[in-house]
C-alpha cells in the first residue's frame, strides 16, 4: 500500500524529470558546432601554401622555416 505522501514524492521527482529532460533538448537543439566545415581549411591551407610559396623565392627560405611560416599563416586565420 503507497501511502499519500510517499505518491506525492514520485510526481514530484517525475515532474523535475521532465523539466530536467526539457531543458537538456532545448539545449541541443540551439547548438551549434563553433568548428567550421573543413572546406574552410582546406581554402585557408591553399591560401596559405600560396602564400608560403610566393615569398621563399624572394627571402631564400629554409624548408623548416617554410613550414613555419605555413603554420603562421594558419594561426593568423584562426587554425
């Protein structure tokens, strides 16, 4: 035999269930990815790469210090 009280105890913690499961949909539903799609990078990388190229006929540069110019240039684009 459930007695009243105990009856009002399970609607309760049913109720904040539910909120709780509400709140968490409603959540994922309004997110969204802050990573951008990887056509983004591989534009970024081209540019980069261009970039890269474009200046080491001019300032003879090294393939180590290539490659960190390359690098450069994607932390300045945000990667």
């Amino acid at each position: 035999m459930i007695r009243d009280g105990q009856a009002t105890g399970a609607r309760g913690w049913s109720y904040v269930l539910r909120l709780l499961m509400t709140l968490c949909f409603a959540g994922c539903a309004s997110w969204t990815s802050p990573t951008p799609p990887s056509t983004a990078f591989d534009d970024d990388a081209a540019a980069c790469q261009a970039e890269v190229m474009q200046a080491a006929p001019t300032s003879v540069l090294s393939e180590s210090n290539q490659y960190d110019a390359y690098i450069a240039c994607l932390h300045d684009k945000g990667w």
